[in-house]
C-alpha cells in the first residue's frame, strides 16, 4: 500500500514537472519571439534609415556630377570657340600668304625674263670675244684647246716619268732598310755588350775590403756566387763597387739583390751565399707577378692565362734600345685602344695584341726565332684568341691579315719613334745632326743650314740673289728627297726654305 502510494506521488510529481517544464519552456520561447521581434523591427527601421541616408547621399552625387557635367560642358564649348577662332585666322593667314607668293611668282618671271635676255646678250659678248681673240692670236679655238692639250700630255709624261723613277729607288732603299731592320733587330736581341744598360748592372760596397770578402779563401765565394746565380762577378779597380754581368735581366736582378744582401750582412760564405739567392730568387718572383698583375689591371685587359700574366712580368727587367719593354707595351695597348676606337675596330683584341705583342721577348734568350713569332705561339699555348695572336705574329711584317694588326703594328711604331722613348749616344746624335745639314747644305744657293728639334726640323737660309720664291718651293723638295734617298731617320724631318729679301737705303 506504501509502496502504491509512493509510486502514485512520484507519478504525479512528474507529470506536474513535465508541465511545469513545458510551461516555462513555452513562455522562454515566447520572450524569444518577442524579443526577435524586437530587434527585426530595431533592424528594419536602421535598414530604412540606412536608406534614406543612401538616397539623400546619391541625390547629392548626382546634383554634384551634373553640376561639374555643365562646367565641363562649358569649358568645351568655350576651348571649341578658340579653336574656331584660331582656325579662321590662320585662314586667313594662310590667304595673305598666297597672295604675297603669287606677288613674288610674278616679280620671279619678271626676273627670268630679265636674266634671259642677259643671258643672250652675255652669248653675243662671248662670241664677239672668242673672234677677236682668234683674230689676234691667228688660232683657232680647237687649235688652242690643241696646243693646250700637248703641253699638258708633255707634263704628264714627265711628271709619271719621275715617278717611276722614285719608286724604283724607293724600292731599292727599302729592301735596304728591311735588311738593315732583321740586322738591327738581332743584335737587340743578342743585347750584345754595347748596350750596357740592358747587359750589366752595379753593386755598391762599403768599402774595397768588402772584394776580398767576396772573393773568399781560393775563389770559393765568388765561384759560389756565380754558380748559384748565373752571373759572372766582375771585380775590378772601380772604387767601391763591383759589377754583374749577364744576358738574362731576370738573373742579373736576383744576383744584385743577393749580393747586395750578402754586403749588408758581412757574412759572406757559400751555405750564406745559396739562402740569400734563394731569397733574392722569391722576392723577384713575387715582384715579377706584381708587375705583371699591375700592367694587366692598368690596361684593363681581363682573363689572361697566370703564366701570360708572369712573363709580362718579366718584361720589367728587360730594356730595347734604353726603353723598358713591360713600359713600351703599355703604351702601345693604350695606343693601340684609342686607335681602334677611332676607326670602330675591335678595342678588346687591339689592346690584348698591344699588351702582349712583345711577351716573345721575356723568352727571347732561351727559345730560338723571332721574338713575334715566338709571342705568337705562347699565345696560342695559353689559349689566347685566334685574332689576337695574329696581331702579335703580324706586328713586324709588311702584309696583315686585320685592321686590328695594322693597329698594333702603328701603335708599337708611334710607342717606339715617339721624343725622348729610346736612348742614343751623343756621338751618334751628334753625328746625325752634321749629316743632316750636309745633305740639306748640297745645294747651289744656299748660304746656311741649321738642324734644330732634335734633328727633326731643317731650316734652311737662301741667297735671295740666286733663288726666287718659285725656286725655293722646288728646292724644298729637291732637299727632301735628297735626305730620303741618303739618310734612315725616325719619324719624319720637316724642311723649312727661308728666303729674305731687304733693300736699304739711307736718307741724307
């Protein structure tokens, strides 16, 4: 019965919860209507407000655009009214020109007209002259024009006649200068003992004491010295000093800084002697590269083979006629890149074949032939361009294959002749300049003849009695081929003629 009615009081205990759920579950769901609602109608009035803000917004941009519409408008109609009346003045310009060229069309025929009968008149004036003239002359005209005609065949003759004397002789003489050239050129490179600058080289010592030191116990010193290096040590009665003696620039220098090396320590004995050799031998080495690196950079010439770089180098050491050649081919790679932009050649290729034109010569006393062709084949060696060992195998002969090896061959000529680049004796100077006023001193009316400019000028003075100004003219080319037939000289000589007129006379 307990237990009846316990289940009968739960049973209504849940169905009054259900309801009471349901109930507060149905009013939750109202106040959730109500407020949605709420806030749809919140919404739809700030959506209408939104709205009319929008229509007000728009109505403004368009009164906005129309109003700048009307002022663009105007603006165009008032550019079209200037152009219109721009377009009518110019018409009517173009009007008053049209009638000033039709004033100047009619004073043009009027001037024509004018210019032909002058012509006529001009006609009968030249024909009335030509008839006094043949009259005078007791010619005719085609007789004259005949006359004229073989006089001039005449000249012509003789003119070519000289001419081809001139290139006979000047034939000869150059296969006299090329002779004289390959002759020149192997003694250069022989650096036989005349040219004592390229030969031989000095060491100061403190004191003469310091020659038997070199010298050593029997000779051992200086035998070691000359051993070690390849030098011949010349020790002689000049005060403080003593000399070295070699063909190869590069160990005559490294027996000077050995030597001068051993003088400044004081000990002189042969393991002393070998390490300062051997030192000597770095540092020249490294000096070498340096120059090489430093000539490279200086011409701006770029991805040369290490071992180009290094014989450049050596040039440093070597010197042509008193002019150092490492120098010499820079110059000519500068010459030679202005050259070729000049004439619109190929810069890159003149300035490498001007650089390394001369690397035969750092070669020249240990391989056999001609220092171009030698140069030429160590650039083939080292993969140089085809067209830059053709510059350098060309650039001493008289047929070339490329505008860039007659570049390089001028620039080396201009490098080699310009003032002041190669050295010479005063003997030989002084020579040069009395064979020069000879020469140009041969000739009948000349009273003095001065060689000035280094011998690159003559300046000749004239009787004024004995040779006329036409005279003068011929005797100034009669004096320039007299040099050109007997002298070699570099460069060219100009030739000055002076001929001085004065009359005096004196009032009393």
């Amino acid at each position: 019965m307990d237990i009846i009615t316990i289940a009968i009081a739960g049973l209504i205990s849940l169905i009054v919860g259900t309801v009471f759920g349901i109930s507060v579950k149905r009013l939750q769901t109202f106040r959730s209507k109500v407020a949605a609602r709420s806030e749809a109608e919140h919404i739809l009035e700030k959506a209408l407000d939104e709205q009319r803000s929008i229509l007000i917004e728009a109505k403004e941009e368009a009164f906005k655009l129309q109003k700048d519409g009307d002022e663009e408008l105007k603006e165009r109609r008032g550019e079209v009214r200037r152009i219109e009346q721009r377009v009518a003045s110019r018409e009517e310009n173009a009007e008053k020109r049209s009638q000033n060229l039709e004033r100047r069309e009619r004073k043009l025929n009027d001037l024509e007209k004018e210019i032909e009968g002058l012509y006529e008149k001009a006609e009968v004036v030249k024909s009335q002259s030509i008839e006094r003239l043949e009259t005078v002359a007791d010619m005719t005209m085609d007789d004259a024009k005949d006359v004229i005609m073989a006089t001039a065949e005449d000249d012509y003759r003789h003119e070519l006649a000289l001419k081809y004397r001139d290139m006979e002789e000047s034939t000869k003489n150059e296969a006299n200068d090329k002779a004289r050239m390959i002759l020149g050129q192997a003694i250069q490179r022989l650096a036989s003992d005349v040219v004592s600058e390229a030969t031989v080289s000095t060491v100061p010592i403190p004191s003469d004491d310091m020659k038997g030191r070199l010298i050593g116990r029997e000779g051992r010193n200086i035998r070691s010295i000359e051993r070690n290096t390849g030098v011949d040590l010349i020790i002689d009665d000049t005060p403080e000093a003593v000399t070295l003696s070699c063909f190869d620039p590069v160990r005559r220098e490294v027996a000077r800084l050995a030597v001068s090396k051993l003088v400044a320590d004081g000990r002189i004995h042969p393991a002393r002697i070998e390490d300062m050799v051997k030192k000597s031998q770095e540092e020249v080495e490294e000096t070498i590269w340096k120059s090489g690196e430093s000539a490279v950079l200086e011409a701006d010439v770029r991805g040369l083979h290490p071992e180009l770089i290094r014989l450049l180098g050596r040039l440093k050491y070597r010197f042509s006629y008193g002019e150092n050649v490492l120098m010499h081919c820079l110059e000519v790679a500068h010459l030679a890149g202005l050259l070729a932009a000049e004439v619109g050649a190929n810069v890159k290729v003149a300035k490498v074949g001007g650089l390394l034109h001369d690397i035969g010569k750092a070669l020249s006393h240990e391989i056999e032939g001609p220092h171009a062709e030698i140069g030429a084949d160590i650039a083939k060696k080292y993969k140089v361009s085809h067209r830059v060992t053709t510059c350098i195998g060309e650039h001493h002969d008289d047929e070339m294959s490329s505008v860039e090896s007659f570049i390089v061959a001028a620039a080396d000529a201009l490098s080699a002749a310009r003032p002041g680049s190669r050295k010479d004796t005063v003997e030989n100077y002084v020579k040069r300049m009395e064979e020069l006023e000879e020469v140009a001193g041969d000739f009948e009316g000349v009273a003095k003849c001065f060689a000035i400019q280094a011998g690159r000028e003559v300046r000749i003075m004239v009787e004024p009695d004995s040779v006329d100004d036409v005279s003068a003219t011929s005797l100034a080319r009669d004096v320039v081929k007299n040099i050109e037939e007997k002298l070699a000289y570099p460069g060219q000589i100009k030739v000055v003629v002076i001929r001085e007129k004065r009359s005096v006379e004196y009032a009393r």
